[in-house]
C-alpha cells in the first residue's frame, strides 16, 4: 500500500505571494491532518479534515486555509506569504475513526524570501 | 490546553548503552500519548501509541513506554540503542476535545546521538 504523498517536496516563494501544498492520503483514509514543523515552534497543529470538513483547527491566522476533495485528496493554501511561513509542512492521514493512528508525509520544504 | 515537556533536547548514549528518552504530559483526562521519530529530510514514523489498554507499551525497533498516571510521565526506553537509532524523538498527546483525537500537541522533540 502507498503511503502518504505530499508534493511539491520543495519550494520557494517570494514574500507577499501565495502557495498551494498537496497532500495524497493512503488508500481508504478518510481524515488528512496539517502541521507547520519550524526549529523555534516546533510541530503545529494546522487543521484536520475529515470527509471534506473541516473537524478541528489549530491556531494560525486565516492566511492558512485547507480543504479536502471528495477522493480525500487535501491541499492546503497559504496567502501573503511572510518569511516566518518558512518551514516543514506534513501531513497526516487515517481512518478518522476512534483512536488510530496517524501516518505522516515526507513534507514540503517551503522557504520564503 | 495540553502541553508535553520533553526533557533534554539533546541525548547522548553509546552503542548498547540504555536509551531513555522522558516526556511529561499535561492533561486533566487520560489522554492518548504517542512516540514518534524523525530521521533526517523525512516525515515522522510511529514507535508507539498508549491509548488505555496497557500501561507498558512496546513499540517497534525494540522501544517501550510506560505511562504513570501518578507522575503524569510517558517515558521512552530502548534497552540497548544501535547506531541506527539516531533521530529526532517526538512525545505527542492527542486532543480529544471537539470530538476529534487527530490533533496532536507535540513536545519540542529530543535528538538522539549514538557513539560508536
């Protein structure tokens, strides 16, 4: 079975401008979860869908915004760009159900200059 | 809101030498702990989850944790660490308001060095 796939791996915007990260769930996983990796914050929850709704949200401006396709396929966008949005994006994928576990992306590398 | 404390960002053991890894959790209900790592340029990888069902969790590649509810503790122990270990090892806990368990709140993660 495939896992989560996240694409692109790297990117690099310039301050001001917007991003569109994508994330490929496992096959039959329902719930696809965000986080922002940085060195000085650490992992960050974003949001979490779940059958194209958004379930839980984490604290981030509204510059950050996700959805979720009917495939389970979700992207997540950031707008205005400012250099402290440089960071490890994952994403996560499960079930959606109870208790299982989440199973990470290698990331999409995002360096704003 | 929940909060996990990892202590010493920065561990160093020998080869064959214990690993312990600790993590302190916050939480006013018996939440859902996990372990992850993190090798470099790479996702995290799921060692072990604790969700009720045992106090002594084993994981994979040879780790367990034991939850102590008294001491609010998840600690990470590896009985004899090879070079291959060496990571960065992330406590979580799950937030299980909203009706929604998948939003993890991470500790700020310990690098693990395994000298020769």
């Amino acid at each position: 079975k495939a896992g989560v796939t996240q694409t692109p791996r790297y990117l690099i915007k310039t301050r001001g401008q917007q991003v569109t990260l994508s994330c490929s769930p496992i096959s039959g996983h329902r719930s696809v979860s965000w986080y922002q990796q940085t060195p000085g914050q650490g992992l960050q929850f974003l949001f979490e869908y779940f059958s194209e709704t958004q379930r839980n949200k984490g604290n981030f401006p509204g510059r950050f915004s996700g959805r979720q396709f009917s495939n389970s396929r979700s992207e997540m966008n950031v707008s205005t760009l400012e250099l402290g949005d440089s960071a490890l994006y994952l994403c996560a994928s499960s079930l959606g159900q109870g208790n299982d576990e989440q199973y990470f992306g290698p990331g999409t590398r995002l360096t704003v200059t | 809101a929940q909060s996990v404390t990892q202590l010493g960002s920065h561990v160093s053991v020998s080869e064959g030498a214990l690993v312990l890894l600790r993590c302190n959790y916050s939480s006013s209900v018996p939440p859902y702990l996990f372990w992850y790592v993190q090798y470099p340029n790479q996702g995290l990888q799921l060692l072990l989850k604790y969700t009720s069902a045992a106090t002594l969790v084993k994981g994979i590649n040879g780790f367990e944790a034991e939850f102590k509810k008294s001491e609010t503790s998840f600690h990470l122990t590896k009985p004899s660490a090879h070079m291959s270990d060496a990571a960065e090892y992330f406590c979580a806990v799950s937030d299980i308001s909203g009706g929604s368990n998948y939003k993890l709140t991470f500790g700020k993660g310990t690098l693990l060095t395994v000298n020769p």
